[in-house]
C-alpha cells in the first residue's frame, strides 16, 4: 500500500514539474499571450523599361518568297532599333511561321510571318522605338508592357512597410490591453501583388488556406495587334506612371503584462 501511495506522489510531483514546460506549438510561454495581426502595406515605383512584340506578315505566291521578303523587313525592323541604341542582346526572336493558306481570298498563297520581342530599357525611348518599326514596315505591334528592372526592390519595400504596419497595430493592442510587446514569434509571407502582376507568398500552412489559394491578379496577356501602314499606328505620350506593390503579412506576437 505504502508503494502505491509513493508512486502516486511522484507521478504528481512529475506532473507539476511539466505543467511548466511550453507545450502550445507556437512557442507561447506561460506568462504570454498570442497576439495574431494581418496587415498589408504598398510601395509606388516609377517603371523604367518597357517590352513590346514587332513583326511583319507576308504573303506570297511561293514559300521562299514569302520568307525572303518577312526576313528583309525584319531586318529593316532590327536596323531601325539599333539607330536607336538599343542592344542587340534586348531583341529577341520569339515565332516565326510558314504556312500554305487553304481558304479564303489567298487560298494557295504562302504566309510567313516574324515577331520580335523588345525590351527598352529606357521607358522614354519606348514610343519612338514603337514607331520606328511601324514606320520601317511592322505590321504586328503589341505593348508597350511598362515594367520595373528590379521589382524584388519594390516588392520589399512594401514588405518592409507592411511589417511596420503589423508591429504598429500589435502596440496599438499591447497599449490598450495594459500589456507590451515582448517578441515575434511567427512571420508569413501571404503574397500580393504588383501592378498587374501576382506576387506569390509563403506555403500556405492553414488547411482551409491551402484549398482556397488566392487567385492570381494578372490578367491573361493581350492579343498581337495587326497594324498595317495604311491603317497606321496612334503614338499618343507613353506615360510611365507609378507602378504600386500591394503585399500582406501575417505576424504573431507575445505581449506580457506591464
């Protein structure tokens, strides 16, 4: 009998003992409490480059002479961007087709056709690159695309803002609760976006998250416009604006009694 007793006494001593240890997975202590806060923050840039497609499209009564005729004013095209300083490593070949045409009025004709990607790397020279290659013969143009050089720059500027914005609200609830703001515990990342384009966070950890992720913001990308010289090309002031990085975080924190 005196057996049992001495082991129930020391199974309650070791209880007592491990009602001190941290057992909440987060990492809250015994004397704190969690404190969750979402908060968002933005960072404006000015664009400082620009992309666009620019090709031609021909037709023809035989293959090579479809080609040879889109392959000289494709080089006309380059030669146009180059006497604008723009380098070569920044045009890009991105399609080129021939094909037999079996309907229509050209039925029998042979269609070639080549498209160019372009990347300005000074927005300013973007409307006169646009309107070097139309007045040199491109009849398919599409963009400009105005975009940053380095969007992880604006990207962690908002970051950083939306933190601050997190940490602000957290003393803000620590003021009124009586309590400080004694650490971090849990930063994540939930992604955002900038200008037009999706910024992807961290691995969503939440089951319910996880089957509702964010759809993405960007919108599919637009069609190749056909311009043909007759029709001709509007060429209003491109107007670079400011591109907006709109982030969210989600930050945990311990505060303890004053």
């Amino acid at each position: 009998m005196n057996y049992k007793i001495f082991l129930c006494t020391a199974s309650a001593l070791l209880l007592s003992a491990c009602s001190d240890t941290v057992h909440d997975p987060r990492g809250v202590e015994k004397n704190e409490t969690l404190l969750s806060v979402s908060a968002s923050g933005e960072a404006d840039m000015r664009p400082d480059e620009a992309r666009f497609q620019a090709g031609v499209q021909n037709w023809a009564g035989n293959a090579q002479a479809a080609s040879e005729q889109t392959q000289t004013e494709i080089a006309d095209i380059v030669a146009a961007l180059r006497a604008l300083e723009i380098a070569e490593d920044d045009i890009q070949t991105s399609a080129v087709n021939v094909q037999r045409i079996d309907y229509g009025d050209r039925r029998g004709q042979y269609q070639a056709s080549n498209t160019l990607s372009v990347r300005v790397r000074n927005v300013e020279q973007a409307g006169a690159a646009v309107t070097a290659v139309t007045e040199v013969g491109a009849n398919i143009v599409s963009g400009p695309d105005l975009r940053l050089s380095d969007p992880e720059a604006a990207a962690n500027a908002a970051y950083g803002n939306a933190y601050k914005n997190a940490f602000a609200r957290a003393e803000a609830y620590a003021e009124a609760a009586g309590m400080d703001v004694s650490r971090v515990l849990y930063i994540r990342d939930a992604g955002g976006s900038q200008g037009s384009y999706y910024l992807r966070g961290a691995t969503q950890i939440s089951e319910a998250f996880a089957n509702n992720p964010p759809p993405p913001v960007a919108p599919p990308p637009p069609q190749s416009k056909m311009v043909y010289p007759e029709e001709g090309i509007s060429q209003g002031t491109i107007m670079p604006g400011q591109t907006t990085s709109a982030v969210s975080v989600q930050v945990d924190f311990a505060l303890t009694e004053q």
